[in-house]
C-alpha cells in the first residue's frame, strides 16, 4: 500500500485497485490533483464512464493509455538547439 495523503492509503500497484477507480485514485496514480483529473476526463483526454452523476474511470483504459503514451520532451531540450 502506498500513501496517497496523510487520509488517504491506496494501493501501491496499479492491478491492486478495483476495475473501476475514483478521480482521487487517478489523481494518486499520475500524481496529479483531483481536479486536473476531471478537467482530463471532461477534454477526451483520459478514458471515463459517467455513471449518471459519477465519473467512474476504467482500469483497463488508464492502463492502456499509460501503456501507449508517448513521451513529452521537456521545455529545456527544446531550446537547446
């Protein structure tokens, strides 16, 4: 288990979370905050279900689209040239 907050524990292993996870699960997992999260979701670019009110975000699609992201160059490699 890893420590998500002082509140909150999850698991440290992506395939230890349930098949559907919450934003702040998400949030845990990219190490980003929660409303990024729904910001993500709300533009396309993070796989979500909404379930009526709730967004759910599958386990199978974050880790397929963690899988087949390409890398980003930094600000700083680019203006080397």
């Amino acid at each position: 288990m890893a420590v998500l907050n002082e509140w909150e524990i999850v698991p440290a292993d992506l395939e230890d979370f349930p098949e559907t996870l919450v934003a702040s699960e998400v949030a845990g997992i990219l190490r980003i905050p929660v409303f990024r999260v729904y910001e993500l979701a709300r533009k396309g670019d993070l796989p979500c279900i909404k379930l009526g009110r709730q967004v759910r975000f599958p386990k199978r699609l974050l880790r397929e689209m963690l899988e087949t992201a390409s890398p980003v160059k930094s600000a700083s490699s680019q203006h080397r040239a």
